[in-house]
C-alpha cells in the first residue's frame, strides 16, 4: 500500500468516525479564537476552555487587554503554562492589533505571522476555523500521527505539512485537521497505540509487530 492509497483508507475512517468537527476552543469572536489558539499552546483545549469561560464574558476585544495591562492578563490566565510570556503576547499582540489594524484580526497567514506570539500553526487554526480558508494547521500530535501513518518522514512540523497538503485535497485539510487531532486523542494516544492498535494504525500497517519510532519535531 503506497502513502496515496493509505491516506484515502484514512481519510474514509475519520469521515466514518467524525463526519462533523466542531471547533474544540470556545470563542466569541475572531479575536478570541485567536487568543484561545495562542493560550492553548503546552495546554489543553479543555483547560484552556475552563480559563476562558469567565474571561470572555467580560473582555472580548483588543482594546480590552489593552486597558487590563499585562499584569492582571497574568492574574486572569495564571492556571495556564507559562502564563507570563501568554499574558505579554496578548497583551502585545492586541496593542498591535488596534495601532496596525483597526482592532481586526487580519485575513492573512503574513500578517497573522507578524503578530506578537503567532507562529504558522497558529495563523493557520485562525485562517481555517475563523475564516473558513482551508489550510492545514500542524502540531507536534498530528506530525507524530502522520509519521505513525506513513504519511511522512518529515524530520519537522515544515515537511509534515507539505506532505499532507499534497496528499489530500486542499478543500479537506481544515476538516481533516480537526479529525486527526479528535482521532488522535481517542484511539491513537502516544502511549497507548505506539503504531500497532488503533483501526488506522493496523489498517495501514497491517503486519507491523514493533511500535514505531517518531522523528520528533
């Protein structure tokens, strides 16, 4: 079975399994996604979820972070990883948003990418789920499933990412970014499946007997 024919039987599975995907990180608006995204790095969705429920009720804008200062950003997301260096990227990050662009979140992966705190994945989470524009957002879980899939060899999050762009049609990658990460969560755990359990897993692999080994990222 070549790397084509594995992505289609995989494609069929997680339609099987989710044929609907909804976003795992509550928002308000474009602008608290993005701020979701970004908290949710090192930290999971339901955490993350948990922190944002009283926060978004009262500040939902840039100029409201703005106003609440870096400190009491802190104060507010303190449960969450690395809470200091979070709290200044929002707080930045909102500041720029209302000096360079009115108080919107910008349509495009360069400017996005210029914003204080947002890398490619998370411009890409933003274009995909806020904007509807397919894009194909990779972290650390999808590049260790990809690998497991026989998707890619890619030493980086970077090749992983091309590889799966080229492999499915680009109207599929926002869908099936969120059904690998649902997939991956619930069948095809890091230390559980090891590349040898999981439905995917033994249907792309039908004969392999030792878990296999990651490239990390």
């Amino acid at each position: 079975m070549n790397e084509k024919e594995r992505a289609k039987k995989i494609h069929k599975i997680l339609n099987k399994i989710y044929p609907t995907t909804p976003i795992p990180l509550d928002h308000r608006n474009k602008f608290t996604l993005l701020t979701s995204v970004l908290l949710s790095a090192q930290c999971s969705d339901l955490n993350v979820n948990n922190v944002t429920r009283s926060i978004y009720s009262k500040y939902y804008k840039p100029e409201h972070f703005v106003k609440l200062g870096r400190k009491k950003i802190e104060r507010l997301i303190k449960s969450i990883g690395i809470f200091r260096i979070k709290a200044k990227s929002i707080y930045l990050m909102s500041k720029q948003l209302l000096e360079n662009h009115g108080g919107k979140v910008p349509k495009s992966f360069e400017e996005l990418e210029k914003l204080p705190g947002v890398g490619h994945k998370t411009a890409s989470v933003v274009m995909s789920q806020g904007f509807g524009i397919p894009a194909f957002a990779v972290d650390t879980h999808i590049h260790r499933l990809a690998q497991r899939w026989g998707l890619t060899n890619g030493k980086n999050v970077i090749q992983t990412e091309k590889d799966l762009k080229r492999l499915f049609p680009k109207k599929t990658w926002s869908k099936l970014h969120l059904q690998i990460i649902y997939y991956g969560r619930e069948f095809c755990k890091a230390r559980e499946c090891y590349g040898l359990t999981c439905k995917i897993c033994m249907t792309c692999y039908p004969n392999r007997r030792n878990p296999i080994k990651i490239k990390k990222a």
